[in-house]
C-alpha cells in the first residue's frame, strides 16, 4: 500500500519512482492513495473517493467517458487528458 508516497517530491523524483513501480510491480495489487491524478491514470482500476465515500470505480478510460464524472471532472479541470498525460513527465520514458 504506497499512502501518498511522492507528494513531497519534485517532477523528476518521483517520475523514476513511478518508473521503477510499473517495471517491479507487474503481476502485483497496488493500492494507492493519490492527488496527483497522473500517478493512477494508467491503473487498471480507480476508486474516486469523497467524504468517506465511493463516489465512482472503473477502468480509468471508463471513468474518463462518464459525463458528469468525479475523473473526468477533475481531469477536466486540469486541461483535459493529454495535459495530464504530459505532466507526468518522464515517467514513462525509459531514456531519463
């Protein structure tokens, strides 16, 4: 269970955290508490919660194609997919 694990670190460090977490972690049950929404964006599943309760749970690409969404609000307010694809950096660039 990883609670929030980068939130004190800058872009670049917690990029090859995430790295290093896709590339050990396959074939494993990750739960993770997150607000960077980048960090889980590409889970196979997401739990949005809100005041102690499950607001919504599916496939991220679900969730996303849900008008009036809890994720696709919140992803929405962050300028859409692809800027919060291009927030997460190098995350999935193995050159960095």
């Amino acid at each position: 269970m990883l609670d929030e694990a980068t939130s004190n670190l800058d872009a670049d460090s917690d990029a090859r955290i995430q790295r290093l977490l896709r590339r050990s972690l396959t074939n494993t049950t990750l739960l993770t508490v997150a607000h960077r929404l980048a960090t889980v964006i590409d889970f196979d599943t997401i739990l949005v919660l809100g005041r102690g309760e499950l607001l919504e749970q599916g496939a991220p690409s679900e969730l996303l194609s849900r008008p009036g969404g809890q994720l696709a609000g919140m992803v929405a307010a962050l300028g859409g997919v692809d800027a919060l694809l291009a927030s997460r950096g190098s995350v999935d660039d193995e050159t960095h």
